[in-house]
C-alpha cells in the first residue's frame, strides 16, 4: 500500500480566516479578519495566572478541569445562563471552545451521522464534524436579521440526522437566536429525538436591549442540550485556550474520557487566572464591556457605510458581515483581495461561511480590536469613497 493522507486529511483545507490573516502579514495589512481579540487583559486573570505560576501550579490537572474553575463555572452559569449543573459530573474544562466541540463531536458522533447547521456558519463546525467522519446539512438563514424558516429546518432533517448546532451570538452573522427561535428548534429536536449542541462562546457580546438566552436553560431541553462556551473572547484570552462544555452526567463522562484522550487537560495555571476572573470580576466589567463593543461596532459600521459597503449590523458577537457588491472580482476571495490591495484592511471572503452558492458579495470585519488600530482601520477604509 502506498504511502499517503488518510481521507479524513483530505477532506479538510486550511480555514479562509488563516488564509487572509497570512495574507495580511505579507501585505502589510491591519487584520479585521481573524477574531483575535488583541485588547486588554483583566487584571485578575493575568494576575491569577502568574500567581499559579509562581506558586508551582504546573503539573497536569484532573481531566475535566481545577475543581476552583469548575464550581466557578457552575456559579456563572447559574447565575447569568440559567442553568443548574453540578461541577462534579456536567462541567468538562477543555482547550477551548473549540476542543470541547471536538471531544463533544468524538463523544456523541459516528461517521455518517448529520448534523444541521445555521448557514453562514462558523467554519471550524463545519471542520470538527467532518473531522470525525460525520457531514452537514444546512438551513439558511436570510439578512439583514438572519431569520430562518421552520420548514427548511425540518426538510433538512433525515434519518440520519444526529443534532441541530445553535451558535448564538454568531459567528459570523452576529445573529443572537430568540426565544421563540429556540423554542422551536427545541419542540422539534425533542420530536425528532436530536441533540441540540449550542456554542455561545459570545455570550456577554449582545446589543440593543437583547439578552443571550441558552437553549439548555429552558424546560425540557437540558437533557439533550450540549453546551460549549469559555472566556477567550470575554477576558481577551483567545491563546489561552480555556474552555468548557456542559451536558447532563451520561454524555459529560464519555466528552470528559475524549479530552482526557485528546488534550490531558487545560493549562494548569492558565485555568487558575480564569477561575480567579470568574470569581473576582464584577458585573461592572461585564457591563463595561458590552459598552465599549458597542461603540467599536459603530465605528466599524459608520465606516463601511461611509465606504459604500453596507453592513449586516450585528445583533451579538463582535464580526460585521459586509456588502461588497459593488468591489471588483468575480467571488468575495477576489473582492476581499482586492479589499486588502486597496485599504490594507483584510476581511474574510464571505464564500467561506456558505457550503455552496452563497456569500459572493459578503466578506465579514472583526471589531474585537483596541481603538487605535480600528480607528486606522476606518480610516483606510475611506479610500473606497
């Protein structure tokens, strides 16, 4: 047998929101394309950090995370999510958001299995479960408000249809899933016997008077709901890589056997540094913060508008998806090329949020950047005018 890539490798392409970024560094460019989030870090959290650090917290941790986090977590989520879950048996500390979506999918998924998603969708769901060997089916949702329809939702269910992924606030929409939203989703993921696995890692990111509602907080979802969230983009942690998935115990002991087989743990004093945050921050920063995006996303917006490229005004999360229809290029890679030439601002093409047919005029903006930097980016941003 000749040597070569497994099938899985092949299936899998670097991500567009990497692509851009090297682009970016080539040219020179201001990046609005990766979610890197570069402003400040919370005291307690560097400080918690260092400390543990200091004191030769260094070794490896139980599987599932610091019991410090874990009851931290279980606090924050019954306090601002609604949920109820023991530390001990629902709380599983993994790498990121991102890992914990993946021992979920290891957990829960086998090949073949479907899963739906929200199109434009976050691609790195799309990549974990075709990691795992399982494929997607897609419901679009329409802008400017990313409303879906019910009945696309249950046409795209099949026999083989595993779950339902709610990614709310989203990336890249920014659409934040209501609750009439999500008590449909719910009735039918409960009539169809589905999972229902929910990424809220933008949680504390919502505009305008909404409110960031989980679906495993409402009446009888809990126990098929798997929720995935963290703090890299709260406390501006993104490298850190600290996050977390909650499920009821019988799905949360096999998601906690996959990290404990794929990742060991969390960086030891890196959960500390959070687990501090989480206990000493108070609602004022929580509350500053949805302040200070707000007035970065209405810069970015005021700006795009300014440049002739309107924008999806984002109900949640920190990305503005853009209209670039009237830019040059044949695809939304050639108009955000050509983006990144003219402005020096890159911006992913929106063709990467869609599986097929969609996003050719759309290129999506991060704001999650400090002032400075966004104002330049604004401003270069004029030389579209």
């Amino acid at each position: 047998m000749a040597l070569g890539l497994s099938q899985r490798a092949e299936r899998i392409t670097q991500a567009e929101i990497r692509v851009m970024t090297l682009e970016c560094e080539k040219l020179g460019g201001i990046n609005l394309a990766q979610g890197v989030c570069d402003t400040g870090v919370p005291s307690p959290v560097r400080s918690g950090a260092q400390i543990a650090i200091d004191e030769g917290i260094n070794s490896y941790t139980r599987f599932d995370g610091l019991e410090e986090l874990r009851r931290a977590i279980a606090v924050k989520l019954r306090d601002f999510n609604g949920i109820c879950a023991d530390p001990e048996t629902e709380i599983t500390v993994s790498s990121g958001s991102t890992g914990a979506f993946y021992c979920t999918c290891l957990a829960l998924l086998d090949p073949g299995d479907e899963v739906i998603l929200f199109e434009p969708y976050y691609g790195y769901h799309l990549n974990t479960i075709e990691a795992v060997g399982a494929t997607a089916s897609y419901v679009r949702m329409h802008p400017p408000d990313w409303r879906f329809e019910l009945r696309d939702l249950e046409r795209a269910i099949t026999p083989r249809t595993k779950g339902i992924m709610i990614n709310t606030p989203a990336n890249p929409s920014g659409k934040v899933f209501d609750r009439r939203e999500i008590e449909s989703i719910g009735d039918i993921a409960c009539r169809r016997d589905l999972f229902i696995f929910t990424d809220e890692i933008y949680e504390y990111f919502v505009y305008d008077g909404r409110r960031h509602l989980s679906p495993a907080s409402i009446s009888g979802l809990a126990d098929r709901t798997i929720t995935i969230s963290g703090v890299s983009k709260t406390y501006s942690i993104t490298g850190w890589r600290v996050g977390y998935s909650v499920a009821q115990p019988r799905w949360a002991e096999i998601i906690g056997h996959m990290n404990d087989l794929i990742y060991v743990c969390a960086p030891a004093p890196l959960q500390c540094g959070v687990a501090r945050g989480m206990n000493e921050l108070p609602r004022s920063y929580y509350d500053d913060l949805l302040v200070h995006y707000t007035d970065k996303r209405e810069r970015l917006c005021r700006a795009l508008t300014s440049a002739g490229l309107t924008p999806c005004v984002p109900q949640g999360a920190y990305y503005v998806l853009a209209d670039v229809s009237r830019l040059p290029g044949a695809n939304s890679k050639q108009k955000a090329m050509h983006l990144l030439r003219e402005c020096g601002v890159a911006a992913v093409p929106g063709e990467a949020f869609y599986h097929a047919g969609g996003g050719e005029n759309l290129v999506r903006l991060c704001y999650a950047k400090d002032d400075a930097e966004l104002d330049v980016a604004c401003r270069r941003l004029q030389r579209l005018r």
